[in-house]
C-alpha cells in the first residue's frame, strides 16, 4: 500500500511541472518586454535634445511616478523586490491575499518602471511572481480543502519562487539550490520534488518554446578557460610566484575578500537609502519622481548605468573601457541604485548586484594587469568571479551565487574557484557584521510603521 507522503510526492511532482509552466510563460512575457526596453531606450534618450523634447520627458517621468504611487497604494506587495515578503509569508509574518491582481499590477508597473531606466532587476520580481503562480495554483485546486492547502501551499509557494529565479537566468539548478539556501533553510524531499520539477519546467519553456535569449549574451556565448599565467621579465617574485598555485589562491581569495568587505558596505547603505527616504518624509509620487527625473540626465550622459545591468556586463566584457571610465560606471550604478532602491519601487536587486561586482572583478583585472600580476587574459575570469563573490556577499547565499554563474557560463571546470572566491567573500561578510539583505529588508518592515503615500 503506497503511503500517504509518497503519494504527496507524486502530487508535488505533477503540481510543480504545471507551477513551472505557467511561471515560464509569464518570466519570458517579462523578459521579452525587458530586453525590448534595453534595445530602444538609448535610443529614446539620444534624442532628447531640445528644450522642447526635456519638458516632455519630465512630463512622461512624473506620469510614471505617479502611476507607480497609485499602484503601492493599491497593494504593498507591489513594493520592493518580492524576496522579502514571499520570506515573509513563508515564516507566516504575511499573507498573499490576492496573487492574480498582483501579478497584474507587478507586471504592469516594473515594466514601465525598469523600462523607463530604473536601476533594479528582474529575478527578484520573477521570484515574486513565481511564488504568486504557485499560491494562487494552491487556492484554486484546493480551495475546499484546508489541509492540502496548508500542507502543500509553502512547497508549491517555494517551489514557484525557485522556478522563477530559474526561469529569469534559465540556470534550473540555481532556483533549486536557491530554494534551500535562502527560503526555506532547510531540506526536504517534497520541497526538492517540487522544486526541480518546477524549475526544470519553467527554464524549458522560457529557452526551448519561447527562445529567449540568455541574460548575459557575451558570457553565455564565449568559452572561458583558465589562462596561463605569464610571467614579467621586470620581476623576479612575480615569476617565481607566477610558478605556484599560491598565487591563484591569493588572488581570487583577495577578489573575494574585497568582494565581501564592499558587500557589506552597499548591504548597509542600501537600508539607509530606504530610511533616508522616511527621514525626509518623501512620500507618494515625490519619492517615485527622484530617480525617473535623474534618469533623463544619466541617459543622455551615461546611459549604461540605466536599467537590470545585463547589457553593461555585456559591454564590459566585449569592449576595452578605460579604468578611470570603468569608475564612473561603477560609482554611476551603485549610486543611482541605491536611489532607486530607496524608493521602495517594484524591482530587485540580483541584476544590479551581480552587475556592480561584474564591474569591481574588471577594475581588479586592470589594476592587476598594470602592475604586471597577470595578463589581460585573466579579465573575463575576475568579472564572473567579482560577479559571484559580491552576491554572496550581499545575499549571503554563496552556493546559491557559485551554481549561478556555473549555469551562466557552462565552465564547470571553474566550479572550485567560483566556490572558494564566494565563501571568502561570504567568509569577509560575516566577519564584518553583514546580514543577508533580504532578511534585513523583511525585519525592517516588521519594525517600521508603513508610511503614508498619499
């Protein structure tokens, strides 16, 4: 006689497939409308160039806030990047009360908020949207059933989640792993049929049915090998370093080190970008209004630092930038997403956090190649690790950030090293008092009092 939790397993297997389909085709829907947006907004803001063509972009920005404010003030589920309240709801702090209106919303105002030029990402909200597939799956099948509801609710919740964040970077393993190590903090056998099978699903469709193309194009599309280290005939320690496998460890394990030192810094003025903004009392469409109003100047002076991020990853890694300008892209982005974070507009924070540590990986290759450590062959290789290091550094989910850019890359050879430039980063964060960002974001929310946005 099969037992009643095989039999749960089963349910969850089938459950999960239908979770993962139906959050595929909604995370291609947005990713589509996203990469849409990055081909014609440089374009759009090339042409602003008459006093005339300013007052109307002001005009369209302000619109935009507005609409973003009435959306918030609708549902605060809108708000953020979706991690913290499925947290939240999953540690039975929150409740979704009603997932197909907020999949609506959701969709509707990030589109029009990260397509204007907002410096936030897409996996967060995909995570969120996933979630809300699998909630509103659990109401409608088991909507005369309160057991099954409550039992299997959470997994097909988190198994949605995981198969968003699968489905955004078409990486199945990580949404799995991303599942364990930062939702639930546990393991099970339901959770892990459940999870795979939704993942699985939802990357399937998004690359198979719908086509759409990878997140990062360079990286997908580019072999990367471990370069061979050659030497300088100006220094006889770096060639007799360059000898040792002393100095792979010293470099990625100082890669990560800065990576988790900075980490915590950007973890930290991220929460006070959110406080500044309470401090200031700016509410409703004035606090919408500050980032899609500096979004007009940055545009027409410094585009790249607009939008997810995936498309300056990819300008990075084809293009030979100075060091002085890879600084001002780096200051750019960090500074204009932290003002728009603090608005607590709909967006996350894994496309701008992966970008921002793609950027410090390629200054630390420059800097190194100056002073004849390496050569510019190591390039590529320090922005995937600055880019899995400064994850985990701000997520605090290592594993989660290594499997990631494993899945991006298809270099399984780089796995050890992905793993070690990730836990010193991780490691560094610790030491230095760092939280994962999205629990601090969800204890934030218990202990300050929603403001008023009207």
């Amino acid at each position: 006689m099969i037992s009643t939790r095989r039999i749960l397993r089963v349910r969850l297997f089938f459950e999960g497939a239908i979770v993962g389909i139906f959050t595929g085709i909604i995370v291609a829907a947005l990713r589509f409308l996203l990469d849409e947006a990055d081909i014609y907004r440089p374009i759009i803001f090339s042409r602003i160039d008459s006093l005339g063509k300013i007052i109307l972009a002001v005009f369209v920005m302000i619109l935009l806030a507005a609409v973003l404010a009435k959306a918030i003030r609708s549902d605060a589920q809108v708000a953020g990047s979706g991690v913290p309240q499925i947290k939240g709801i999953l540690q039975n702090r929150a409740k979704m009360v009603k997932p197909f209106r907020l999949l609506a919303v959701k969709f509707f105002t990030t589109v029009l908020g990260i397509g204007a030029g907002l410096s936030l990402g897409r996996a967060g909200i995909s995570v969120q949207f996933g979630a809300a597939v699998g909630n509103f799956f659990t109401k409608i099948i088991y909507a005369k059933n309160r057991h099954h509801a409550a039992v299997e609710g959470k997994f097909l919740l988190t198994a949605g989640a995981g198969a968003g964040l699968a489905a955004i970077f078409n990486a199945p393993l990580a949404g799995v792993i991303f599942c364990i190590e930062d939702l639930r903090k546990k393991f099970s056998p339901e959770i892990l049929i459940a999870a795979v099978t939704a993942a699985v699903t939802a990357s399937f469709f998004v690359k198979i049915i719908f086509g759409v193309r990878p997140v990062f194009e360079t990286i997908t599309a580019t072999p990367m090998h471990m370069p061979p280290v050659i030497t300088s005939p100006s220094s006889e320690m770096i060639t007799s370093l360059s000898a040792s496998p002393l100095k792979f460890w010293a470099l990625f394990i100082f890669l990560g080190a800065l990576c988790g030192f900075l980490g915590v810094i950007f973890s930290k003025a991220l929460i006070f970008s959110l406080d500044l903004y309470d401090r200031l009392n700016i509410f409703g469409v004035k606090r919408f209004a500050i980032p899609f109003l500096l979004a007009i100047p940055l545009g027409m002076k410094l585009p790249q630092v607009l939008g997810c991020g995936n498309v300056l990853v990819d300008e990075i890694l084809i293009s030979r930038l100075t060091l002085s300008f890879l600084a001002i892209l780096l200051a750019g982005k960090i500074f204009y997403t932290l003002i728009c974070f603090g608005t607590n507009a709909p967006g996350g924070l894994f496309l701008p956090v992966l970008t921002i540590g793609a950027l410090i990986g390629n200054i630390f290759a420059r800097v190194g190649n100056r002073a004849d450590l390496f050569t510019a062959d190591w390039t590529t290789l320090f922005i995937i690790f600055g880019m899995a290091a400064f994850f985990a550094a701000v997520v605090k989910a290592p594993v989660t950030g290594a499997i990631l850019l494993l899945e991006l890359t298809g270099q399984f050879s780089h796995f050890f090293w992905l793993i070690i430039v990730s836990g010193a980063a991780f490691l560094v964060a610790d030491l230095c008092g760092g939280e994962p960002i999205f629990s601090a974001l969800l204890e934030r929310s218990r202990t300050k009092k929603p403001p008023s946005i009207d």
